[in-house]
C-alpha cells in the first residue's frame, strides 16, 4: 500500500496530557515555536490535559498563551464510587476527556508523563494516534515480538539482565502497555555500576532501586530532543503506522533520526533484536 505523504500535509492539533514534571511539554511547544518562526510547524498544541493540579501544566499553558484543562482523577473517582487504581471507572472517565478532545479538533494526543493508563473509549477514537515515552528501548524484542523492557521496572530489568547501555522509546500507545510501535529509539546511556558493586549484590534491594533513577534521570535528558522530533515525523505524515501496526518511514526520515545516533523502527529499517526470556 502506498501511503500519500502530501494528502496529510495539515497541520495537526495536537493535545498533551501531564500528570507531572511538564518539562518535556514545554520543550515540545518550544521545538513548535521555533519550526513556527523558520520552515513552519506542522503541529500545533491546543490544549493541555491534567489530572493533577500540582503537575505543572497550567504555568507552561500560561507561558505559552494555550489553554490548560484539570480532569481530576481522584475528584471523579470519588465521585463514581471507586478508587483511583481501579479501571472499571475508566472509560467513563475518558468518555469525558474525549468530549473534551472534540472541542479542540484534536488530530494527536501526546502523553508526557502521563500517570494514567489510556483506555477505551479514547483507544479507539485516536487509534495510532496517540504518542508516549517510556524509559526503556522498546525495539529489543522477543520471539513472540513483545518488548522485553516494557512496564515500570524497564530499567531496573535492563540492569540486572546486563545490559551495557539503556535508551528511551517514543512510541504508539495501544491496549497493551509499551507494546505499540516505536517511532524513535534515542541514543545510549552507557551503564555505570558504583565501584566494587554487583548486580547480583543490589538485586531486590534499595540500592537497585537507586540505580535505576540515577539512570532514568540520565535518559530524561534526552526526552525534549526525542519527543518533539517524533511528534515533527508523525505530523508530517513522514513516520506513519499501517494497517497492522507497524510503523514506516521515509528515507529522509531514517537518515535524519541515524544522524542523531538515534535508531529508528520504520519498516525499512526496523528488524527487531530477538532476546530469549528468561
């Protein structure tokens, strides 16, 4: 199937969701600001969604002259009856949010440190069309072509499986957590163990735990390059996902992203690392 670049050359609304540390949304909108004063941008942020009041969203909509909205989850959850961890209280809770996506003509939902986990109905209303980044290198999968550093331990799983370097992934959000397509894998973080030290020695205790974040923070600086430039090759239809949920790209695409050191999961480039579990 061909896929038409110049038919999707709009440019895209595009809604961040925030639940904490809204760094990475304020370096998205000022990547937005600078396409905006050189070649043009091709994606426009219209609105910032909250779940939480302290996450910063509402100073860095403030700064940018957009619109901020609080969908508090602990207020609704209260007020449906059950608890915030509880997912049956979650599509309705996202058919709200969805009406209010429509207000905006939202094209694409970028989740930046988006504490919740996405559901119906806002699954299938921006299928492929919705954005994350996670903390682990998606593209290293297994035979059955699930990531093996999904989930919140990616990191601390990468440690101990003795992994050298560690990456961050943008990728497709879908039903099943960090299993969608990467669109960008960033560059490396080398792996830097403290003198003297094991991974069997810190394995199951606080120390690992330490470990992982000094590591994470290491990779959340690359989050502001990583981010906006997925969302650039997504907007312009130059990074796109097909019918079976693989993502393409075009030529130029790939050699921008490698130039970077970055590795990129297009079609014509993307052949996953096949690792044996366990």
């Amino acid at each position: 199937m061909q896929h038409n670049i110049g038919a999707i050359r709009a440019v895209k609304k595009v809604a961040i969701f925030v639940s904490e540390d809204a760094g990475c949304a304020e370096a998205i909108l000022e990547r937005q600001a600078v396409l905006e004063s050189s070649t043009g941008s091709l994606y426009k942020v219209v609105v910032i969604f909250t779940n939480k009041k302290d996450s910063g969203a509402f100073d860095v909509a403030c700064r940018h002259g957009i619109p901020a909205e609080l969908h508090d989850i602990d207020r609704f959850c209260a007020e449906y009856g059950t608890l915030p961890g509880d997912l049956s209280a979650r599509p309705a809770y996202f058919r709200i949010v969805m009406n209010a996506l429509e207000r905006y003509s939202v094209d694409i939902v970028c989740l930046v440190n988006y504490g919740l986990i996405v559901t119906e109905p806002l699954l299938s209303g921006y299928r492929n069309r919705i954005l994350s980044l996670h903390h682990g290198d998606l593209s290293i999968r297994n035979r059955n072509g699930k990531a093996i550093y999904a989930g919140k331990d990616a990191i601390s799983n990468a440690l101990l499986s003795g992994m050298k370097e560690i990456r961050s992934t943008v990728h497709i959000v879908t039903e099943e957590l960090d299993q969608g397509a990467p669109i960008i894998v960033s560059g490396p973080v080398e792996v830097e163990l403290p003198g003297g030290i094991s991974l069997e020695e810190v394995r199951g205790t606080e120390a690992l735990g330490r470990l992982s974040e000094q590591h994470r923070e290491a990779l959340r600086k690359m989050d502001s390059v990583i981010y906006p430039m997925a969302l650039e090759l997504m907007s312009s239809g130059r990074v796109y996902v097909d019918e079976n949920g693989s993502a393409c790209a075009d030529e130029n695409a790939l050699s921008a992203i490698k130039s970077m050191g970055m590795k990129t999961c297009g079609v014509k480039a993307y052949l996953p690392q096949v690792v044996e579990d366990g």
